[in-house]
C-alpha cells in the first residue's frame, strides 16, 4: 500500500499524530506508526518481536 508519490520525500507527523502514536506506543510497549493518506485513510502499524509479544498485543486489543 503506496502513501507517497516517488521521488517525493514523506511529510513529517504533525504534532496531533505524533502525539498520538506516542501515546500508542506508551499503551502497547512497541513502536507504533500512523501512515496517513491524502485523502485522510490510513494504516496503524505495531511490530510484535515473537509470537508471545504479538498474543500480550492482542489480548490488550481484546482480540
């Protein structure tokens, strides 16, 4: 899934969304990115190291 043009350099977060993916990342102990589109769609992104982080993950999601 492509958010950016080529040859186009991303723009960095804006201090909303940076607050917000330091907040995710405080919630899940893991690194956490937004990608937001130009038409506001986006995608959360949060790394697992294992198979047991990524269950400690889900069971915060309630999953």
């Amino acid at each position: 899934m492509a958010y950016q043009k080529e040859g186009k350099q991303p723009e960095p977060p804006s201090f909303q969304i940076q607050k917000i993916q330091d907040d995710l990342a405080s919630k899940f102990s893991s690194q956490v990115k937004l990608k937001i589109g130009s038409r506001g769609k986006g995608v959360i992104e949060i790394p697992f190291l294992s198979e047991d982080d990524l269950g400690r993950i889900l069971e915060m999601l309630d999953w």
